[in-house]
C-alpha cells in the first residue's frame, strides 16, 4: 500500500466539478455511499408520511419543496426515489415546451418514467404498476380478467364502470401492455405518439392521443385506476426553464392548473412534488391564482442549510475510497482538508451541500498542486481553464445523453423544436421565432434568420408515422409557402415521407423537391444528442446548477461560452441549416472524432495535473466506448512529443506510469 499523498497525486480529484450536480433522478444513479442520512432526514420523513397518506386515502396531496441553488433539492428527490421505489411509483417531470402542450408533456413524462425499472426489480416500473392493478397474486381475480382481449376489456368495465375516458382504447392499451410482442407500441400509444395505421389495428384502438384534453383524461385514468396499485409520485424539478408570459415571468399557472385539475377528481393515486428554487418561488408565486394556491395541501417544505458536523460528513464519504488505499489511514476522515478549514470558510458554522463540495475541490487541488511543487491562483478562472472544464462536462452529459436517448423519437417534436429554438439563440441566429405553421402542428415549427442576413428561413420537424398527419402537415407547410412567409423552408423528417400513392408524398415533392429552395434533411440520432445535451445544460444554468471552478455559469455567459467554444460545430443537422461550419466528408469527420479525443485527454490531465496512465486510458475508454486502447497510446504519444504532457517512470510497467500536465 502507498502513502495518502502519493494517492492523492495520482488520483483523480473526488469533487470534480464534472460530476458534482444532479439533474434527472433516472438518468443519475445515486452513489448511496455518499449519502449522508442526516441531512434534509426530517423532511423526507415528513414526505413520507404524505406518501403514507396518499395510499390510504387515493386522495391526491401537492407540496412545494423549496431551496437555495445549491441547497440539494433534485438530490434530495433522488434520494426519495431510491428510499421509497417500493413504496410508489416514480416519475420525473422536466420543463414542458409549451403552456398549451403541458398535459401531452407530462402524459409522456410519466409512461417514458413507468417504463424505467427500479433498483432491485426486473420488471418495469408500468409492468409493476400493471401487475400490483391487476393482483397477479390471485388467480381468480386474473382468470376473470385476463384471457382474450374483449373479454378483458369488458370485464375491465364492469370493475370501473363510471369515469373512465375512452375505455375501449385505454383498457386494450393496458392489455397489450401485458403482450411482449405488442407492449412496445402500445406503450408509444400511452406516452401519445401517432402511430401508423397498421398499429393502430393491431392495437384495436382507433385513434391517437392528439390533445391536451385526451392527455389530460389519460392521467386521470392512470390516477383512478392506481387506487388499486401504489401511488405515482410526480416530481417537477428545473422550473426556470418553463416556457414564460409576454412579461418575462415564468407560466408557473399553467403547472398550477394541471395541479389543481388533478385534485377534482376522486379517486386519485397522485403525490405531486413542485421543487422550485425559493427565489424563484418568491418571485412568481403571487402570480399564482389563489385558489390554485390553495390545493398544496400537503404544506411547504424548505430546505436549510447544514450544518458543519454535515458538511464534514460529505467530505469524509467522498475522501473514505482514497483513504482506504493508504498504508496508514490520516488522522482525519476528512484530510487534507481540517475542520479549523470549514470553521474558517463557514464561520456562522452552517452553509450549503454545494460550498461544502466546492471546498473540497478547491482544497483537494491546491494540496496536490503543493505536493507537486507547482502553484496556483485558484481565485482566477482563465478562459482556457474554464473551457477545460466546460469541455469535459460537455461530455460527460453528451455521455448521459446517449445512454437515455436511443430513438429520435424518444423525445416528441416540440421538445426538439424548443431545443432547436434554444440553440439558435446560442448561435446568434436573429429573431428566433416558434409556430412558424398555423393550426395544430404549430409547435412543429419555427422560423428564424441567420446573422447580418434578410432572409427568413422556416424549419418543420415532423416524425409521426401516421400519413395523415403527415398530409395534415404538409398541407400546413403549403399554405406557408404560398403567403410566402419564409424564403427557404426546411423540412426535417428521418421517418419515411410515404410513396407515390399517398396523397401527402404528392404535397411533399412539389414543395421539397425539383428545382424548390425548400430542402428535406434527415437529422440522426447524433445531432439530437447534440441538442438534448445542450438543453440539458440550459436547465442547469438557468438554474443556477451549472458551476466552474466556484463560479456559476448563467445563461449568458454560457451561450459565449457555446458560441466561442464552437462545440456544437460537428452536429452535422445544425451543419445542413448552415448555422455552424461544416464539416462535410467522411475523413474530416474522422479526423475531427480524434482531435475530440486527444482534446478529452488533454483536458483531463490538465484539470487533474497529475494522475495515473491508467487512469487516463479508463476515463477515455469510458467517455469514447467505440475507440481502441490501442488509441489512446497513440494520443498520449501525440501529446507528449508536443511537450504537453509528460510521463513519470516511462520505463516502468504501464500500471505503474504517471501523466502530468506541462504548463505552456
């Protein structure tokens, strides 16, 4: 075993800022290691006694959970989740795109989220939920119930014979839930996509979840027939992003009209946690119309500052992996940090989780800076330091981002609009504009104009596999074209555009193709990577989550930071609008993936200064999984030749070789 300062010099820093902030409660899985039970305790026993209610009494409850930026608030969902995933159903609701789309949103919310599987189960949380409904433990109850579809359905009925919406449909849907090889299409039904007319007969359904009045009916139908499972849990978290009025505040009643709408029927099997930053709250909340006000009935929770004894025990689970490695353990759990360092810096002895983790990077880094005879102002954020560390949380969300989206169409369309619309914004496209398109596919539409240009350019996005809606769509892009509302009108679709005996393929070529400046682009799954990891950087610094170096990024200055960075450049759909360089053939491609490579490595071993060539190779295998070890070994080269980075020990066995950064 080694020192505690030869570890500290060779491993990676614990409160990398990289990974020191909590966004979504299903695409982060908690560490329960690092938990410290003490902290918020009393309130998540009160929320579970709200849960406990809720179960008994299919009454739905609402609470408002507030905090400082920094106090903890979506980590402290993630631990609810993980503590009670045997106890309700969990769901996690981010910003909607639209006020008039916010019922279809959280409809999709929450069956993408029953779709998760929780730790310790095989099956899904909907499978679960489906299951619990249906008492699969007895066998008579699934006799009556289950068997041949009609028979299912009515049967069904006659358990809930009053107050259902449209229960031929819903209840075939939960049917073919049960059905491995119809259960995907049915959950796409659920969650509102339009499928195809084929899935639509396979299903027996006969139509789509189009409105926000049928979404809204559905969630109602989810509440009701919960009262026979366990409750749903829907945790709404990075509100400042929430489309906003003419005025600039946030539309916080359009989430209070949902809330308060759910509250009107009975039974309902809803907990409704609102998290919100308590800023934020203050300045909205007198917007809120009083009687919505008055259906948090569950109370409001605030969350307080810890204290130190706390912040202690954050450092010290954080500190303990590389403590353990040590031939004598420190006399502190929490070396090299000290308590008189948190007395110090925290005089009125309490502060918040996040100063706690900033602490313990600051102090982290200088003492290693120290054991390697290098020096550093921590209090200055050079732009080069800031675009290292912005560069590798851009990646590690890209990473996340490309583990939670498989599909284009896991996100609906205008989700990717509102995303589009944020990353022209960036990009210093000029008036950004949505609902380009009249009627029911406005939000599948914006308009927008290039820098120091004239010329108005429209975007259609469009994915529904239904050709009528596709006619319907392309019948609105005609009646744009015709009053000339835009000069260039882009469509982006990577479904099918139909064939010749379709009625919309017909619209379809005389406006995209032939000698039209209208032009159809396929975007790929790539590119929408690209756009959900942006957005998910958005939430984080309007919510004040996104933090450099001790500095919180806001939204300005992390649109510069975008738009100097030149990061978004290799999204090859945002290349087809021509907002960004292109980078057309396949070579420079390549040839950009591994300067996107070597630029990780060297931004690695930059913010860390030194570590182990193993741990090098590890971190970049994971960020980068379809590159070789082989790879790797080249870059460093590459790197070291250019007097970037040097090797400690090169002769010695590759476990046993170190990397430092070479200041320029």
């Amino acid at each position: 075993m080694t020192s505690i300062d030869k570890i500290i010099q060779r491993e990676l820093n614990p409160f990398d800022p990289v990974t020191l902030y909590t966004i979504n409660f299903w695409q982060e899985q908690q560490n329960s290691s690092l938990n410290v039970d003490s902290i918020h305790q009393n309130i998540i026993t009160d929320i579970e006694t709200v849960l406990e209610l809720v179960a008994q009494e299919h009454h739905p409850r609402t609470l408002i959970l507030t905090g400082d930026s920094g106090s903890g608030k979506s980590y402290l969902l993630g631990r609810i989740k993980k503590l009670f995933n045997n106890k309700a159903f969990f769901v996690y609701v981010n910003p909607w795109p639209h006020s008039d789309y916010i019922w279809r949103h959280i409809l999709r919310q929450t069956v993408d989220c029953l779709m998760k599987t929780p730790d310790g189960q095989t099956d899904s949380q909907l499978l679960l939920w489906l299951k619990n409904l249906l008492n699969f433990q007895n066998s008579s109850l699934l006799k009556k119930i289950t068997g041949e579809r009609r028979v299912f359905i009515r049967n069904l009925k006659a358990i809930y014979p009053s107050g259902i919406y449209n229960p031929n449909d819903f209840f075939s849907a939960l049917y073919y839930l049960l059905d491995n090889e119809y259960s995907s299409i049915a959950c796409e039904w659920l969650r509102g996509d339009d499928l195809d007319e084929g899935d639509f007969k396979k299903l027996g359904i006969k139509s789509s979840i189009d409105s926000e009045d049928s979404a809204q009916k559905i969630i109602t139908n989810l509440g009701i027939i919960s009262a026979a499972s366990q409750p749903i849990v829907l945790c709404f978290d990075n509100l400042d992003n929430i489309p906003r009025l003419l005025n600039g505040n946030l539309d916080l009643q359009a989430l209070f009209n949902v809330n308060s709408s759910l509250h009107i029927h009975y039974p309902q099997n809803f907990l409704i946690i609102i998290s919100i930053i308590t800023s934020t709250w203050k300045q909205n909340s007198e917007l809120i119309q009083p009687a919505d006000k008055a259906r948090i009935n569950a109370g409001y929770f605030h969350l307080k500052p810890i204290t130190l004894e706390q912040g202690e025990a954050i450092l010290a689970a954080r500190l303990n992996p590389l403590h353990s490695l040590a031939k004598a353990k420190p006399k502190s759990a929490i070396f090299p940090l000290s308590k008189e360092i948190l007395e110090q810096k925290f005089p009125r002895g309490k502060t918040l989780p996040r100063n706690i983790l900033e602490l313990g990077r600051k102090e982290y880094e200088q003492y290693k800076l120290k054991l390697l005879n290098q020096t550093q102002n921590s209090q200055d954020l050079t732009p080069e330091k800031q675009l290292t560390i912005f560069k590798l949380i851009w990646q590690d969300n890209y990473k996340k981002t490309q583990k939670k989206i498989s599909n284009i169409t896991d996100l609906a369309v205008p989700e990717l609009i509102r995303m589009l619309e944020e990353v022209f914004n960036a990009l210093q496209c000029q008036k950004v504009k949505t609902k380009l398109l009249s009627g029911k596919y406005a939000s599948y539409s914006l308009s927008y104009q290039k820098q120091n240009q004239e010329q108005i350019i429209g975007v259609v996005w469009t994915e529904d596999p239904n050709m009528n809606s596709f006619y319907n769509t392309m019948n609105a892009c005609q009646k744009v074209v015709n009053q000339k509302l835009c000069q260039t009108l882009y469509l982006l679709r990577a479904a099918e555009v139909g064939n010749a005996e379709n009625l919309s393929y017909k619209i379809y070529r005389k406006i995209f193709q032939g000698r039209s400046k209208n032009i159809h682009i396929k975007p790929n799954l790539e590119s929408v990577h690209f756009l959900a990891t942006y957005h998910s950087l958005v939430n984080a610094a309007l919510a004040n989550e996104l933090v450099i170096e001790g500095n919180i990024i806001d939204i300005k200055e992390f649109e510069k930071i975008i738009f100097d960075s030149q990061i978004l450049n290799p999204c090859s759909l945002l290349q087809d609008l021509s907002v960004v360089v292109s980078t057309d053939t396949q070579k420079q491609q390549k040839e950009l993936d591994l300067e996107e490579i070597k630029d990780f490595v060297l931004n690695l071993i930059r913010k860390q200064s030194f570590m182990e060539r193993d741990s090098v190779i590890e971190d970049t295998l994971n960020q980068f999984v379809k590159i070789e070890h082989s790879t790797i070994d080249i870059i460093i080269a590459e790197l070291e030749g250019e007097k970037k980075i040097k090797i400690i020990a090169p002769t010695s066995k590759l476990d046993e070789q170190l990397v430092c950064f070479v200041p320029g």
